[in-house]
C-alpha cells in the first residue's frame, strides 16, 4: 500500500470522490466535498493547506484547496500514525481506536471503517491519482461537478446563529431571509446581502462581529460558545434554575438563548441573572443556587417571628435578591414590620433586629415545662405562645403569671403529671385543713 491507493479507498469510502457531496448537519455543522472535511475545520486548514482562508462554500467550489487540504492532513496523519491509524483519526478524531468496534451515530463502526478502506485500497489499480486537482474519472473516480449548498428556513438560520425572534423583528431582515429560502441562495450570496442592508449597518459591533465569526470561522465560533456556554450556566445555577447542561454536554434551549444573549447582544451577567431570575421555578418548594440560599434565609427570619408567607412570595424575593432587583435586607424588613405590628408589645426590640422567637423564650419555656413538651415542639405558632405575645400592649408585656394560669386551664395540661402533682398537693392541704392525716 501506498499514499495514493490509501487516499483513493477514503475518497470512495467518504463521497465515492465526488467533490461537489455535502453532508447531513449534524449538531450544527456538516462536511463538505470529496473527502468531506467538516465546516468548522475548513478555514484554519486552508489557512496551513492552502495558504488562504476559505469559507466552506468556497472551498467546496475548489477542487484544487480540497485536494490540498486533504493530502497535506492526511499525511501528517500516516506520517504520526501509519495507515490504520491514520483512518481511524480522519473519522473519528483519534487513532488509537482503529480497533473499536462500537457502532457510531450514522455510519460503521470505527474498525469496520478501517478495515473497509484499507481493503479497497489493495484493489487500487494506479490509472487514477487519488486527489488528483484535474478530478479525472480513472481509478474508481465519479468527481462531479461542484454544487452550491442549498439552505432551508432552519440551515440558514442555524449558519448566522438568527432567532426566530430576531428574523421577525426586522421587515427588511424577514423579507431578506424569506427571499433566501425561496432562492435557494448560497450562503456566500446571503452574507453578502445582508451586510449590504440597512438593517446591518444599524445593528451594533457586537452582534455583526458575532454573525460575522459564526459564518467565516466556525472553529473560533465553537470555541467562544463552549466558553460562554459554561459561564451563562453558573448565572442560570446561582438564581435557582439549576444546571442546564445534560449528561451528553448539550444546552437546554434557555441556556442555548443565554448564550446567544450574551455573545451576539452583549448582555452583561448582570442583565443576564435578571432575565434569568424571571424564569426561575420552584421544585417542590425548594429553590437551588444564590436564590436557594436567599430563600431559606427570608423562610429561616420568617419562622422566627411567627410569619408565615405564601411559596410564591418567597420565589418572588428570592430571584429579586439574586437579579439585583432586591436584598435580603429589604425583604427581612418587611418581615420585621410585620411582626411587630403584630407583636405590638415587642415591636421596638423586633425592630432593633431581636427576632420574636428569642423574646417569646420566658413563655415558651413556662408551656415547654408546665405541658410536659420539648422546648424545640413550642414555637411561635403555638396557640398559648401566640395569645401571650400577641396579647400585650404597646408597651406592656403580657404578665408571665396570667400566661400560666391560661396553660393550666388548658385541658391538655390536665393529663401531665404537674397536673396530677399539683392536684395532689391540693389535695393533702385541704386534708391538712381539716385536721385529716393523709
């Protein structure tokens, strides 16, 4: 085997050498050409391959950059790799699994693609040069004629990263896209057209660098995206959203919009986490992240002075405080205020930042012993607790020893055994009184 029979069995085994093939898009890019080189690997190839960048459009149209390209890589690769090696790295971008047999997404198995290139290329017979720039028909060759690549409604705006949201905002950007899907027009000629319009020139620096990058280097694109794709999902954790990258590494579509908002809008974190903050949800009354914290805090000071708020109040407080809208300080005042209009006897301390539960304590430790219950059983929502500091008066403190006759009339406090003792002792004193040994 040599080069030549090795690069005639992959042009067969990639598009039967037919320099005009273009791939299905897959996770949004495709290969191109006769040895179907990916989209976002053409423009730094041809950089090293062919001394100039080129988009895919126009390397598809080039028989001479793909020929280039392809003989430059691909032996390198033989040269690091040997010929097994060297086809497995061309399909699956590592070569030392030139030996696996686990199927992949759309095609052979990687040792079942090996073994089918190495095989043909024995029948090589040499009257045909593999990736010859002429393109002739000899050795097994069916080079066909270049194409342009056609771009449906979801290809195109997949290419220029435009959102429904944005083709629609624009007349002249909607009309413009629309007459590209009924034209079939290349991606080249789209380009071209929609840096000419006035609804390009008006956009900001941000987001034609962005459109601009996404369809001339893609490699970069891919780069920038994996960058942000990690920071955008840190804001969308710290306000309660949770993680919004799966096992497989893919973005929900809230997170693939963040993304976008971010590199192609320009929006800061700041403005990022509001938005976010707004499409927070609960998960059975749990909040994750920055506004999980914020939400047990507010729930923690409301427990504590004996309020009690709605799931929807405390989601709503939560986002505002992680968004910026808000802080905790805000909300825990409001809080307090409450309180204190309803513990009016106290309303000066709960003011000063005593929480109600610490004031309360004398009263819950006199029901905790006289009703015989832990003291962690007795809180603020207990109905004696709640009459005593309720029941006071702006100024004057509901009296410990009135609080005491109320638990004892409680028929709860009838079967414990400071009833039992109490009513014992009574007992022995009346007896005493009336001259009776007992």
């Amino acid at each position: 085997m040599n080069f030549e029979s090795f690069l005639w069995s992959l042009t067969q085994q990639e598009s039967g050498g037919n320099y005009g093939a273009v791939g299905v898009w897959v996770n949004g890019d495709r290969a191109y050409g006769r040895y179907q080189v990916m989209g976002a690997n053409i423009p730094s190839w041809t950089r090293q391959y062919y001394g100039r960048t080129l988009t895919p459009q126009q390397y598809l149209n080039s028989r001479e950059a793909q020929d280039a390209v392809v003989r430059g890589r691909l032996q390198s690769y033989v040269n690091k790799y040997g010929y097994r090696g060297a086809a497995s790295a061309w399909y699956s971008g590592n070569a030392s699994l030139h030996m696996s047999t686990r199927s992949q997404p759309g095609g052979p198995s990687i040792k079942g693609y090996v073994d089918s290139i190495m095989n043909r290329a024995n029948s090589y017979t040499g009257s045909g040069l593999g990736g010859g720039a002429s393109g002739g028909g000899g050795g097994g060759y069916t080079a066909g004629a270049p194409v342009q690549v056609k771009l449906d409604r979801r290809e195109l705006a997949e290419r220029y990263g435009l959102s429904s949201a944005l083709i629609n905002s624009s007349k002249e950007l909607s009309g413009l896209f629309n007459k590209a899907v009924a034209g079939s027009w290349s991606a080249t000629r789209f380009q071209a057209e929609l840096k000419n319009s006035k609804w390009w020139r008006s956009q900001s620096s941000t987001l034609r660098k962005y459109l601009t990058t996404r369809a001339t280097d893609p490699a970069t694109h891919k780069q920038r995206w994996a960058n942000a794709q990690k920071a955008v999902n840190q804001l969308a954790v710290s306000v309660g959203l949770g993680n919004q990258i799966n096992g497989k590494a893919r973005s929900s579509k809230l997170l693939r919009d963040g993304i976008y908002n971010k590199l192609a809008l320009g929006w800061s974190d700041a403005r990022l986490k509001d938005w976010f903050g707004a499409r927070a949800q609960t998960h059975g009354n749990i909040m994750w992240g920055e506004a999980g914290d914020a939400w047990d805090k507010l729930h923690e000071v409301a427990y504590l002075n004996g309020m009690k708020y709605s799931a929807g109040w405390y989601k709503k407080s939560a986002v505002d405080v992680v968004s910026g809208k808000g802080t905790l300080g805000t909300y825990e005042d409001e809080i307090r205020r409450a309180a204190a209009a309803k513990y009016k006897a106290f309303a000066p301390q709960i003011m000063a930042g005593q929480n109600a539960m610490d004031l309360a304590a004398p009263y819950i430790k006199a029901a905790s012993t006289l009703l015989e219950l832990p003291e962690t059983d007795v809180d603020l929502f207990n109905k004696h607790i709640y009459s005593a500091m309720a029941g006071g008066k702006a100024g004057s403190q509901f009296p410990l020893w009135d609080f005491e006759n109320q638990i004892r009339n409680d028929p709860a406090w009838r079967k414990t055994n400071n009833a039992r003792e109490s009513m014992m002792t009574v007992a022995r004193q009346v007896a005493k009184d009336f001259g009776m040994a007992y």
